[in-house]
C-alpha cells in the first residue's frame, strides 16, 4: 500500500497544528480517493505524518473511542481490536496478526500551523 499522490486540486485544512499534542494522536475525517475516510495523524514535533484508520489485519478501525488511539510505552499505535502494533515512521506492523504489513499513508503537510491533506 503506497502513499496517496497529490494532484493539481487545492490542499484541504485538516486541523490547526496546536490542537494536535505533540507524540499524539487526532482523528479527522477527509476524502481520499472519492470516499470519505476517517484518518489517523501523528504529530512529532513540527511533522505530521498520516494513515487510513483502518488496520490491515482485519479492515476495522484502530481506535478504541472515536478519535481515542493506544500508544504503548515504547511509543506503537495499536489497534483496539486485535492488538496489532504499529510503528510511527512508516507505520509498519511490527507485532500481532499483520506483522510485515503496513498502514496505508496519507500525504499531509505543514504550513502556516495548520496541517493539509494534499488532494488525491
């Protein structure tokens, strides 16, 4: 699963950079391929990096809540619902039922304290 790839349509707001912790997590809705999607970003520092909140092991959302994410103590996303665990660079499962498979990224980048999805 590759990133998206932007096109020549504008970039969409996706939230302010302060509302989003920095080692946190937020969960915001965006179209992506003609289909809204719920997505995850990951903030570390003045980088934002993004994926489809949808784990590759079973096709269900990561969070636990809506907009509520496990991070373990040496710093993995992990899903709610089967315990998979994810890196935060390139979002590789690293333990559980789809170690080896990854989180399909989202282009997203920073400008002006405010994080944009680049138009797919």
């Amino acid at each position: 699963m590759g990133t998206a790839t932007p096109s020549s349509e504008p970039s969409r707001r996706l939230i302010a950079l302060p509302e989003l912790q920095d080692g946190g997590f937020a969960e915001v809705e965006a179209v992506i391929d003609g289909d809204a999607e719920s997505l995850i970003l990951h903030r570390d520092g003045d980088h934002v990096r993004a994926w489809l909140n949808v784990c590759p092991h079973a096709g269900r959302r990561l969070d636990w809540a809506p907009g509520q994410f496990l991070k373990t103590k040496e710093g993995l996303l992990v899903c709610a619902a089967h315990g998979a665990s994810f890196e935060l660079v390139n979002g590789d499962c690293v333990a559980g039922p789809c170690r080896g498979e990854s989180l399909r990224a989202v282009a997203v980048r920073v400008r002006d304290g405010q994080v944009f999805l680049e138009q797919v």
